[in-house]
C-alpha cells in the first residue's frame, strides 16, 4: 500500500509538471504533447484554450473562465508579415554592410518580440551582384532550426519596377530595369526556390510575359512601384497577378485626380492590397477608404520595415551615402526625394491603427495581419487558431497605439516573454 501511494504520489508530480498553462519549456514532445496555453478569442472575447503537440495546435476549446483572470490576456495566430526589408539594424538588401547568418537570427527574434511569427525577408532594388548574393545567404539561413520556421520564404521587391521619380520611391534609380525572366530564374536558384512573391510595375516592357511565368510556377505577383492605367493593371491580373504592394505608396506625390494607379488598382475586385498602417505612410481617410472597397477578405496588413526599425531617432547613411532621417515618432524619411524609406514600425501597431480608422473588430484585423497574407502566400499550415495548423501563437493586450505582446510562441515553442 505503502509502494503504491508512492508511484501514485510522484504520478501525480510528473503530471502537474507536463501538464501546465500559458507557458513552454524544452522537453521535447513529451511536453509538446500536454502544452496548453489559455487566453481571451481575439474573434469575440470569450475565454479558450489551445492545446498543442509536436509543434501544432490539436484543439481548441471554450472555458468558462480563465484558470487565472487576473493574467486575461487576448490570443491569436502569430502575425505574418509580407514585406521584412530588415529589422533591429539588420538589413536584408543592403550590399555595404555584410548581411550574416547571426544577422538574421537576431532579426527573428527581434520580430517575435513584436507578435511576428513568419515574415518574407524583403529584397529591394539592387545589383544583380547584391541580390544573388543576399539570396544566396538567406537561403542558408532558412532552415536554420533557431528560426523555428519563421521564415517561409521571400519578396523581392523590385528590379522590375518603374525609374520614375517617384513611383519608383526610394528605391535607387541605376539599380531599376525592365523585367528580365533569366535574372529572375538566377535569383530564384539563389534562394533556394523560395521567392514567393515578386513586386513589379506592370507597364514596363516584358512585364506582361513575366507576370504570367511567374504565375506559371506559382510565384505570387504582386503590383507596386508603378504609374500603369487600368487596361495595363487589368491585364496583369488576367495573367496572374493578386495584390497591390502597399496600395497607396510607391507613387508620385503629385498626379492626375482621374488618370493615376490608384483607381484601377481599387477597382479591379480581384486584386488583394496590402496596407502600411503606420499612421505615416496613408491618411487615415485613406486606410478607411481602401478597407471599405476591399474588406477584411481583400486587404493585408504589412509594414515595409527596414533596419532602421528598433533604432533610436537620428539621421543614418544608406548604402549609397545619402541621408535617412528617423524623426522622434517613428517617422522614416528620405529627404532627397522628399518620400518615406519605408518604415520603422512592426505590423503589430498597424492592427491597431486600422482598428482604429475602420472600426473593424480585432478578429478582422488580426485576420489581415494573418490569415490573409498565410492565404494569399498558400502557407496552408499557419495564420488561423485551428486544430492541425503551426502553433504559432501570440498572447497579448491591445494598447492605444500598438499591441503589447505579453508571450510568442513559435511551433509551440515559447520564444519571447515580456518582463513581467
């Protein structure tokens, strides 16, 4: 009897340590296999719980409260984000400083601590040089098992954009060229064949025939950089493009009220858009009038971040020597051509701010910071709270300018934990 209320006794121990809520250590699948981690539905409020094996979410289930109210907490997939140019003074596309292994670690993490869980390290304009180069490193830093995944593949932005002032942004001028399908073929190998999406301005010779290659091998298209009129934008989605990258930027500051990229852009019903909600890169009457042609279905919420993000404000050299300020709110700019240099703020305060300006519902706009850009991508494994989906989860309170990521797992591991 005696022997038996021992076994009993160090049962009961093992159980109540493998089995716990809201937290993660690194037991193998063992653990995996009991984790469960509560938190408030960021769909309506109501209390849940996620329970997770070997990396993945196996159920979701309702509770009648919290095991401890006073931690409430919302949860939610992990953010996804489409266009990662670098982070935390890492850059992905500059050619001056030596992009590393490390480097792309200490951007993983740097992101997790923002609720982002994937992201497509962003490759803009360049030299063939640079973008074979960069591709080819970050391509071997893929599957590096520290990165848990995060990193499904890439967007390269650009060569293929327009060289005017203006719609081509500050992306550098003597880099720009027409689309070219064996360049392209190049730098896929480079990556591993993990481009996933390419930005290109639609009017430029060739463009035609190379949207539809990519399409072909199921490379996502997306518009952006460009100055084309609707039978040029139309078109292109006939031959397979399915977003407009951050609709409403990379565009000349003066143009034609009635003859611009925006109109067709917004009417085509096909075409996706992504988003900057930074609160510098759109109006907020403008983030309220794209959400309200496209919906919660058709609009994706991306930041554009570069390297100078998580850096304190000042004024920076670019690879080229030229200036790029970092005002005191965040604001990036390039005063050369007077435009933004993409941004300095995570995708998380963008789920805040287009709350704020659409009175759309947390669920909404979690889903286009998730859900959407995991569709559009067919990362079929992540993006939703869904039994068989990555457990890539993020627990968090919703504060009035950015999300506060109290806890971010990634495959059911806990990668970052907020101070208490």
């Amino acid at each position: 009897m005696k022997k038996l209320k021992t076994i009993r006794s160090l049962s009961r121990k093992l159980f109540l340590s493998v089995f716990f809520v809201g937290s993660s250590v690194g037991w193998g699948s063992m653990l995996q296999a009991q984790q469960i981690v509560e938190g408030l539905s960021c769909l309506d409020g109501s209390p849940v719980s996620v329970e997770i094996a070997e990396g993945k979410i196996v159920r979701v289930q309702p509770l009648k409260k919290l095991s401890d109210e006073r931690q409430a907490v919302y949860i939610a997939p992990g953010l996804i984000d489409n266009q990662v140019n670098g982070f935390a003074g890492v850059s992905f596309t500059f050619g001056g400083s030596e992009l590393t292994a490390e480097g792309v670690r200490k951007a993983t993490r740097e992101l997790w601590k923002k609720g982002v869980t994937s992201y497509l390290p962003t490759l803009t304009t360049n030299s063939r040089e640079v973008l074979l180069k960069n591709f080819t490193i970050l391509a071997g830093a893929k599957n590096d098992p520290a990165l848990r995944g995060s990193i499904p593949g890439f967007h390269l932005e650009g060569p293929f954009i327009s060289p005017v002032d203006g719609y081509r942004g500050a992306h550098p001028l003597k880099y720009v060229r027409k689309p070219d399908w064996q360049e392209f073929l190049d730098l896929y190998e480079a990556s591993g064949r993990a481009i996933l999406t390419v930005t290109v301005a639609p009017e430029q010779d060739g463009a035609m025939e190379f949207i539809r290659r990519c399409t072909e091998m199921g490379v996502t298209v997306a518009l952006g950089h460009h100055n084309a009129g609707r039978a040029v934008v139309d078109q292109a989605v006939l031959n397979g493009a399915s977003v407009a990258t951050h609709l409403g930027n990379g565009c000349a500051n003066m143009i034609n009220r009635h003859v611009n990229p925006l109109w067709p852009q917004l009417a085509n019903q096909q075409l996706s858009a992504s988003l900057i909600c930074d609160g510098f890169h759109l109006l907020d009457e403008e983030i309220a009038v794209f959400y309200k042609v496209k919906g919660p279905e058709k609009t994706i919420i991306t930041s554009d971040v570069t390297s100078f993000a998580a850096l304190p404000p000042g004024q920076y050299k670019n690879e080229d020597g030229e200036t790029i300020e970092l005002t005191s709110d965040g604001m990036l700019r390039f005063p050369a051509q007077n435009v933004l240099y993409g941004s300095a703020t995570p995708i998380s305060r963008g789920v805040v701010k287009i709350m704020e300006v659409t009175g759309c519902t947390l669920g909404e706009a979690v889903r286009m910071a998730s859900a959407n850009p995991a569709a559009l991508y067919g990362l079929h494994d992540r993006g939703e709270l869904k039994p068989g989906k990555r457990a890539d989860l993020i627990l968090f309170t919703v504060g009035k300018r950015d999300l506060h990521i109290v806890k971010t797992y990634v495959a059911g591991e806990l990668v970052y934990e907020a101070n208490p």
